[in-house]
C-alpha cells in the first residue's frame, strides 16, 4: 500500500515510518527539510509544506492512506516575543481536509 506521512521528519513520524517500510508498504512523506536517513531507508521526500492545499494534494497522489503527524507552528510575534515559547498556528486539518480527494484519485 502506498502512505503518505505527513511530519515523518518529527520522532513519532520517523519511527512510523520504519515500521511502515518494514511492513513493506511504499512510503512518501511531505516534508520541509531534509530527512536523507529515511530517504536511504526507502521513503521517497516530497518537499511541501502541509499548510499549502496544493502541495497537500499533490504528494497525496497516488496515495492509499495518510498518517497525519504534522503540526505548524510560529515562533515568530505573539506569545513567542514575550515569554520565549512557540505559538500554534491552526491545525493543519484544513489543509489535509480540502485536499483528501487526493486519496480517493
């Protein structure tokens, strides 16, 4: 089967994706970085980001399933600038939600 993972890059979505490839499925994973250890291990990167719709839609192409495990944060103005911690920008669901046509494709 093939799986999208999105944050593959992150703990859990790494070790989700060694046991996916274990498994034997075929594994692509959404990413903003490098993640050349998993790559060498099978998964093929698609350079996206989730809060984009598009790129959502077009790394899911193809796709089985997907394992949501990405979340946006800012660590720009707000609460950041004050006491030093991380903002949350909304959940990704919006985007995975207007492009889950893209598994059905």
């Amino acid at each position: 089967m093939k799986v999208l993972v999105t944050g593959a890059t992150g703990f859990i979505g790494a070790h989700t994706v060694t046991r996916l490839l274990q498994g034997g499925h075929e594994v692509a994973a959404l990413t903003r970085t490098s993640a050349a250890a998993l790559e060498r291990a099978g998964m093929k990167a698609v350079r996206g980001d989730v809060a984009d719709p598009a790129e959502v839609l077009g790394a899911m192409a193809g796709c089985e399933a997907l394992i949501h495990l990405a979340n946006v944060y800012s660590s720009g103005r707000g609460i950041r600038a004050s006491t030093g911690v991380s903002t949350w920008r909304p959940p990704v669901a919006s985007s995975i939600r207007r492009s889950r046509r893209g598994c059905l494709r």
